[in-house]
C-alpha cells in the first residue's frame, strides 16, 4: 500500500526575500494539501501574529473627537483617522506605555515626529498627521499596546485598565498585526513517476516590524498548539514532558516571559527550539531582555537551535 507523503523540500526564494515580504516554496504536497495548508496558515498570519499600535491618544486643550483646533488644518477625527495608519515597532518590553510629545515650529506632522526615542520605531516615518499653520504649538499623550488582529474602539475600552475614561482621552480601534498582505496558490509537482502532487507558494507581505520567517513560524506554534489540544485529550496530561516545562515554572521574569508567549514560545523545548536570529525577530524583545534571556538560559543549561 503507497505511503502517505510529508512535504521535504520548504524553502524560501532568497533572491526576493525583503525584511517586509517573502516567498515560501513547500513541496510535494499530498493532494489537497496545498489549499489545506495554504489557506489555514494565511488565516493565523492575518488574523493572529502579535504586534504593536496606538490605542489612544490626548491632545492638551482637546476635549472630545469632535473638537476643531486653532492652527491645525485637520479636525480631530481626520488626526484619529491618521494615526489609526501608523504603523510601528516596539524596542521594549514594557507595554502598555504612554508617550508624550511636544510639537512646535513645524507646518507639517508626520508619523515620525511622534516617536523621537528609540523605544518606539515608526515604520511609516513619512505618513501625514496634520497641516500646522505658522506658530502652533500641540502636545500630544498617545499610548502604545500591544495585541494581535483587529481590536475595535468598545472592546479597546472596556479592556482598559482605567475604570474611568480620562476627560480628553480618545480611543482607537487598533490593527495591531504587523502582517499587511498573504496570497498563495499551488502549482502541479512530480515525484517520480507520480504529477498529481501539489507545491504551495505563500506570499507574505509586512509592515517590516517582523520578518517573513518569523511570521511563519509563530503561525505554525498557533496551529500546531490548536491541533495538539483538539487531539491530545486526557492522554497529553499522562504525558507533560513532550511538551517541556513551562517558562514559568522555570522562573524566568514575568515581562520577557509575556513577551515570549506572544510569539508562541511558551516552554523550555520551545525556547530551545529557537535560533538565536529568530529571537532577536521577536515583537518587544530588546537588547537588554534579550542578554538577560541568554544569561537564564545558560543558568538552565539550556541551549539555542543552531542557524
């Protein structure tokens, strides 16, 4: 009887691959799979990689959405609107986190005026905000979070941690996924003297806060974790060391452990499992978490997966 077949050829086209876009080549598929697989990772990577947004914002002497402001060109809701397009990248760890920002002599805002730490990176460095007219001076809190997917104004603000909204505070619904555009499609491929196999090309477009690769790789712990609970069943807790030992349990600190278990990496196996670029790629893990996560790990003996 033909044995069923597993895909051993997965590969990225280097010669096209960008820190904002990569294609993944993943052949001979059963027929199919290309569509199964295609179509299940492209729904995780649309729907379910972390990243960072703005989530709120105050402008000193702005009372609601609706306000006009002296000197500024756009109302209020034209700035929400904008800001909603900013697309950005943490350097830390420690989110949510509230920025605050002076504006003056500057007849145009843009995105990156908004960040001029290096804790917040802006993406979008050029995107307008507002028209200035000459002299006018604004200062602008915008809080920073992080999440996956699309998370709307109500639940943004029934999630807040503040029982009551602060007078001035406006919303925004957030598309925290730093992944833009997924498209596949599969192709016939040979095997011998077999041409009913299937290769699957998937595209993957982002904003350049992650790369390609490690998009693909958080999907595929989102799905595999899914896949294990729907089939595990009872027999998963006779058997707990398959899946490691929790990070916690471990020890390691509460924030770099967040930080972590947003990328799907959850227990000892999974850290391991891990190349030392693949976590330097990971959404808020900094240079001192990061140095503090290699310094644990050698405390535990544990050792990275080799490039």
């Amino acid at each position: 009887m033909e044995q069923f077949n597993y895909p051993n050829k997965i590969e990225w086209d280097e010669k096209s691959y960008r820190a904002n876009y990569g294609k993944l080549i993943v052949e001979p598929l059963e027929r199919g799979f290309g569509v199964t697989l295609g179509n299940s990772l492209r729904r995780v990577l649309l729907s379910a990689i972390p990243g960072v947004a703005i989530t709120s914002f105050k402008i000193t002497g702005v009372s609601h959405e609706f306000s006009t402001i002296k000197g500024v060109t756009e109302d209020v809701t034209d700035i929400a609107l904008n800001l909603k397009q900013v697309e950005l990248k943490s350097n830390i760890s420690e989110l949510p986190k509230t920025f605050l920002v002076n504006i003056a002599e500057k007849t145009e805002l843009v995105a990156e005026d908004l960040f001029p730490g290096p804790e917040i990176k802006v993406l979008n460095p050029r995107l307008h905000i507002a028209s200035l007219a000459a002299g006018t001076k604004l200062q602008i809190e915008l809080t920073v979070n992080r999440g996956f997917g699309y998370v709307s104004e109500d639940r943004i603000t029934a999630e807040s941690e503040e029982k009551e909204k602060k007078i001035g505070t406006i919303q925004l619904a957030a598309a925290f996924s730093p992944v833009t555009r997924v498209a596949y499609h599969t192709e016939t491929a040979r095997v011998g003297q077999r041409v009913d196999y299937e290769r699957l090309i998937l595209e993957i477009w982002t904003t350049g806060a992650i790369e390609p690769k490690q998009t693909v790789i958080i999907a595929r712990d989102i799905l595999k974790q899914h896949l294990d609970q729907v089939g595990g069943g009872p027999a998963r807790a006779e058997a707990p060391a398959a899946a490691g030992v929790s990070l916690e349990k471990l020890g390691l600190a509460t924030r770099i452990r967040n930080v972590l278990k947003a990328a799907g990496i959850e227990t000892d196996q999974a850290l391991a499992g891990r190349t030392e670029a693949e976590l330097e790629a990971v959404e808020g893990l900094g240079e001192k978490s990061l140095e503090e996560l290699k310094k644990f790990m050698a405390k535990k003996k544990l050792k990275l997966k080799e490039a």
